[in-house]
C-alpha cells in the first residue's frame, strides 16, 4: 500500500511533505509511521482552521488553510503511496485523496463548509485505520 518503509527516499518525502505544512515538532525522531499520522492530524486540523475562517469571513485565512490540506493529501499522503505494489488498497486510497482534493478546492473556491465537513468525514476512516495498527507498524 505503502511505499517501503525503509526506504530513506520515501522516509525523506514525508518528512518534507510535513516540515512544509509549518510543523516541526516531532518530525526530527518520527517514524514512517508516526509521519502518516502527524499528517492525517495536520490535515484535520488545516480542515478545522479553514472551517473557522471561513464562518468569520477571513478570506486569506480560509484559503491558506485550504492550502496546506490540498499539500498535505498530494504531497504527503497521497505522495506516499505504492500505486505499483499497494494493489488496490492503493488505488482506492489514490484516487480518495483525488476527490478530497477535487472538494477541498470546491470549498475554497464556493465557500461550501459543507464540503470541508465532507473531506475530514472521509479521511477519519482512513485515520481511524491507521491509528489502529500504530502497534504493528515496526519502522
């Protein structure tokens, strides 16, 4: 599903995908795996900051937080992704981060909360899941 978790490129990727989101606390010491979940927590909370801005009319606020959900899904999340070995957990995830992407920039561009609402009811499956087997993951 995964690229390889030892790999030091995919590893890289992550890291970088997440020191871009403005957060750097934990990256340093992180797992592969605990990168994935800062980033699911980072893409939730950017969903939340652009939920907030956009109620209060913060236009620039809405829109960067909007942003940094669209960099975290391409660039971290769906960045991550073995399309050739991951089989089709892969593909679904691929093309689940693909329409989360198509709404988030909907959101953004209609002012639809309800939107924004729809993409964290579906990445908290997918959040849920990977929390779950944090103590299986051994890298």
């Amino acid at each position: 599903m995964f690229a390889s978790a030892t790999s030091s490129n995919t590893y890289t990727r992550q890291a970088g995908a997440y020191q871009q989101m403005h957060v750097s606390t934990g990256v340093t010491g992180a797992t592969p795996h605990g990168l994935v979940t800062m980033l699911f927590d980072g893409f939730v909370d950017s969903v939340s900051q652009a939920r907030g801005a956009m109620r209060s009319g913060n236009i620039e606020a809405k829109g960067r937080a909007i942003g940094r959900a669209v960099s975290i899904v391409n660039e971290g999340l769906k960045g991550t992704l073995n399309l050739r070995d991951g089989g089709k957990l892969a593909a679904d995830l691929d093309g689940l981060y693909g329409y989360i992407t198509l709404r988030l920039t909907h959101a953004n561009l209609r002012n639809d909360e309800a939107a924004l609402v729809e993409c964290n009811q579906l990445i908290e499956p997918v959040r849920s899941a990977w929390a779950g087997i944090a103590d299986k993951a051994t890298t």
